[in-house]
C-alpha cells in the first residue's frame, strides 16, 4: 500500500452508474485521480514524491484464485467486482 495524496479527481459516467448499483459498490467515486506518492513501502520507496494516476478498470489477473475473471471474457480486466 501507498498513501497518495490527491490533486485533482473526476467524476464520469461509470461514477454515476456506480451511485444507482453497478457492481455492488459501496464507497466514494472519483476513480479518476492524479496525485503524488506521500509514503511507500521500503520495497518501493523510489515512488516517494511521484506523481501517479488511479483507475478502476484493472484487476488483479489472479484468475485461479478469484475465479471471477475467469468468467469475464473481453471485460476481464475491466470492473473487476473483487
């Protein structure tokens, strides 16, 4: 984990998708973010002081433990629910 401090955020259309219930989310949208790297692990403390950018279309490709992505097909890596 990292703390990040955010500089600027957006909110799109899968921001508002996500306030009616898509995918079950519960938490704060704003996915889109730019900010700098605030702390870091000793194993990536060379990101310390850069600026880095947020998004939710990734997913872990974990898919022999998960098996959800499995399932995903073309949108495997997209809105992943884990």
């Amino acid at each position: 984990e990292a703390l990040v401090r955010v500089l600027v955020a957006a909110v799109c259309a899968t921001d508002i998708e996500i306030m009616k219930g898509y995918m079950g989310f519960k938490g704060i949208v704003g996915h889109e973010f730019v900010g700098v790297v605030e702390t870091a692990p000793a194993s990536h403390a060379h990101l310390v002081g850069k600026r880095v950018v947020g998004d939710i279309n990734l997913c872990c490709w974990d898919a022999a433990s998960c098996g959800t992505c499995a399932v995903g097909g073309a949108r495997a890596r997209n809105h992943c629910p884990k």
